[in-house]
C-alpha cells in the first residue's frame, strides 16, 4: 500500500526586473538628437554633390558669381553638357568602359584562383605569399609608379591598351577577400565532391566558387569602382590624349588648358557622368557587397 506524499504549492514566480525604463520624453530626445547627427553628417557628404549637379546647369557667369548656389539663375545646358563632345568626352567614355570591363573580369577571375589557392592547396610558401600579399596592401601606390612607368616601357607597353589593363588584372586587397572568404567555406563540402573524382579546378569552379558568390560580388563592385576612378596608373602608362580615360580626360579639363574661362559647367558635367556609372552599380548590388564584406571578416 502506497502513500502518496503531498507536495507544497509552489509560490508564484516574480516577474523579472530590468529595472527602471528610461521616460518616453527621455528616449525620443535620444533619438531626436541621433537623427539630427546623422542628417547633418548626411548633408555634409552630399552637399558638394548637389553643387555638382547644380552647376552643370548653370551659364558660366552664374557658376562664377554664385558658386555654392544650388538653385542656378537660368538653367542651361548650353555651357556643359551640349560641349562634352567637343571636348572628345565620348573617346574618353569608351576607353573607361573597355578598360573597367576587362579589368573587372580579370581581377575577379585571376583573385579568385589566387585566393583559392592559398585557402586551401598546401604548397611550399603558402604563408610568406600571403603574408607578402598583407605587405603589399600597406605599400602606396604611388610608390610604384615609377617601376611601372619603366616595366611598361621595357616590356614595349608603354601608350598602349594592354599597357593599361594587364597589370591591373590582379590586385592584393581582392586576392585576401577571396582567400578570406574561402577560408569560411567548410572543407567538407570539397570532400564530397572529391569522392565524385573532381579535380582541383573543377572542384574551384563548380562548387566553392558559386558558394562564394557575395565575396565574387563584393569584388566585382570594388574592382570596377577602382578601374573606372583610376587616375595615377593611367597618368602614367599612357601618353597619347587618345587613350585618355574620363578620369584623366576631366583632369586635362581642370587644368584650364581647353579654353578660356573657368567652364566650371562643362567640367562639372564631366564628373557628374563620370560618378553615375559606380553609383549606379553601388547602389544596385549595396546588399550584396555589405554582406560580402561581413563574410569575408568572419574567419581569418
């Protein structure tokens, strides 16, 4: 015979404590305030930016007398955007084009191995390449553009289209992206497909490479914004004006050599179409480049 033994209620849980909440009033100044930062911040940045756009559709004497206006006194495009072909501004257009595109795809293809190669094959040297790749992201560039100026000359280069994109196919920063973001990849995934007898490539190009695709987005958008901006490289690895990019072409603007006057309208409309390409392709993949940039920091 059993006895059951009577067990004591139990007493009710308090309610957890966080302790006090801050008052409503209190909080929405916070928040007030941290608005209120970041719009002036936002304005700050964007503000040359509205001038730009501004003054390309201003008459020079406009531009002159009231340059920080942003309302122009008679709007025009006679004086800016009407004058970009005289200036050869389409030749400048297509070289930027032909040059952003074939570097483009060429950093993207050529990081991608490197970085895959030294995530995952074992090679003598492995860790002083990649400690040489960390190296070379701390050297200016501008150091190197003597060496480059004579590279190119020696290899007959020099002034030429192949001159201007070859040694920009593979750079440092994308090279330690992919290899970072390799690095996350689990190993095991290659495994699998080793057993189905893929090769080393195959296993590159099929499997990981597609699993990678935020880091091949992230460099894509890096390597283009660096091609179409760059200016020093190209300062130097070309002479003739045909090989002028926007970025040097705009540059031969502001140096006041293409006619008298300030023609800040002309020149500020050849920057203002020389920034809507990079903006265009930030803003259409800024979700994918964001969270390519935060996989390829999870791992080092």
């Amino acid at each position: 015979m059993s006895t059951a033994v009577a067990t004591p209620p139990r007493a009710p849980l308090a309610p957890l404590t966080t302790g006090p909440r801050p008052p409503l009033a209190g909080r929405v100044i916070k928040i007030v305030i941290a608005y209120a930062v970041l719009i002036l911040f936002a304005l700050i940045y964007i503000y040359p930016f509205l001038i730009e756009i501004a003054t390309s559709f201003k008459t020079g004497a406009d531009a002159t007398a009231h340059p920080l206006s942003l309302v122009p006194s008679t709007w025009t495009t006679q004086e800016s955007f009407s004058q970009l072909e005289g200036v050869n501004f389409p030749r400048w257009f297509t070289n930027s084009v032909v040059v952003a595109l074939f570097v483009t795809v060429g950093r993207v293809f050529f990081d991608s191995l490197a970085g895959y190669a030294l995530a995952r094959l074992h090679f003598m040297g492995r860790r002083a390449i990649n400690g040489a790749i960390i190296a070379v992201m701390a050297v200016p560039g501008v150091v190197l553009l003597i060496p480059k100026y004579l590279v190119l000359v020696q290899l007959h280069m020099y002034d030429t289209y192949y001159g201007m994109i070859i040694p920009l196919l593979a750079d440092a920063a994308g090279v330690f992206i992919m290899r970072q973001f390799f690095i996350s990849i689990p190993v095991e995934v290659e495994e699998a497909a080793r057993i189905d007898s893929a090769g080393t490539f195959r296993l590159f190009w099929s499997v990981v490479l597609p699993m990678a695709r935020p880091a091949v987005i992230t460099l894509t958008i890096l390597s283009f914004q660096g091609s179409w901006n760059e200016f020093s490289y190209f300062l130097v690895a070309r002479g003739s004006p045909q090989l002028n990019t926007l970025t040097t072409g705009v540059a031969s603007l502001l140096s006041g050599q293409l006619g008298a006057g300030n023609q800040f309208p002309l020149k500020l409309a050849a920057a203002l179409l020389m920034t809507i390409p990079t903006a265009v392709v930030f803003f259409v993949f800024q979700r994918y480049f964001i969270r390519g940039a935060s996989a390829g920091a999870v791992k080092g």
